[in-house]
C-alpha cells in the first residue's frame, strides 16, 4: 500500500492529530509533511498538485467520528 506510512503515522499520534487540527483537512505526504486546509477541496488540489495522487493521505482531524480518504489514481484509456 502506498500510504501505509501515513496510516500508521495517524494511528500512533491519533489523539495528537486530533487537537491540533481540530475540524481542519489534513495532507500527510510519505515524508509525514502535514498540510492544513479549511476545505475538503483545497487539501486534496494541494495533495494531488504537489505530491501527486496516490503518495498522500487526506483526513479531516478533530473530536467527532472522522473518515479516512485514500486518494488513487486511475487511468481510464478509451
């Protein structure tokens, strides 16, 4: 898996994650670089435009049930 980093990253350091970015959408790169965005949309466009899709997690961190988005590439030849 290409963000298996990243997923452990967030499953060791949870609760850290969580206050820190309270409500806000976070990038982690396979540097564990994190990125902050207000929005859904501005965090994957700066994931996919500077790390490319596929090499990041986005999830949104803070106290309530939160989501974990793997971003794939797929290419379509018709």
């Amino acid at each position: 898996m290409a963000i298996s980093t990243q997923l452990e990253y967030v499953k060791n350091n949870k609760a850290t994650l969580d206050k820190k970015y309270n409500g806000q959408y976070v990038v982690i790169s396979k540097a564990l670089e994190e990125k902050a965005f207000n929005t859904l949309d501005e965090a994957y466009l700066f994931g996919a435009n500077n790390w490319g899709l596929g090499n990041f997690l986005l999830q949104q961190f803070g106290n309530f049930n939160n989501q974990v988005h793997i971003i794939n590439q797929t290419i379509t030849v018709l």
